[in-house]
C-alpha cells in the first residue's frame, strides 16, 4: 500500500487507488504540507486535493516525458472531435 505522498509535482502517474478498480492517470500539481493539488485524467479533468496520507493500493508508473507527449496528443485530438461532433448540433 502506498499514499500520495510519495508523487512528485508535475509529474504523470497511473495508479490504481483500490484494488477493484482500473487505473488512473493523474497528475500532481501542487504539493502542500499536508495535502496535494492533483489532476485526475477521464473524460473530463477532475481536479482535486488529497491528503498526503490517503492511500493508493498501487503506483503502477511513472510516464516517461515520451509516453506523456504521446497521450497527450492522443488525449487532446479526442477532446477536438468531441467538441466537433457538439458544433454540428
């Protein structure tokens, strides 16, 4: 079992928080002394604090800088075509 406070700031992570469920990928933005700032990538971000204690059943990776530029091209085309099919309504 680990816990928040083992991420770094700005840096991608997959993570499964419990051990039912399917990976995250979240991102840490802002790290306190009790708490972190953290982005959670879905459909949409979900941004939010967490305490520094709060579990994580399992830090599955840390995303190299080539593994993020490649989501986040993957991440943002689909959010292009999401809007595109919006405009045509």
């Amino acid at each position: 079992m680990y816990s928040y406070a083992l991420l770094e700031p700005e840096c991608y992570y997959l993570v499964q928080e419990k051990a039912d469920e399917g990976l995250t990928l979240i991102q840490v933005k802002v790290k306190s002394d009790h708490c972190m700032y953290v982005c959670r990538y879905a459909d949409e971000v979900l941004m939010e604090w967490k305490r520094k204690s709060d579990p994580i059943h399992d830090i599955v990776e840390l995303l190299s800088d080539d593994v993020v530029s490649e989501w986040t091209a993957v991440y943002n085309s689909s959010e292009d075509a999401y809007y595109e099919e919006d405009d045509e309504e």
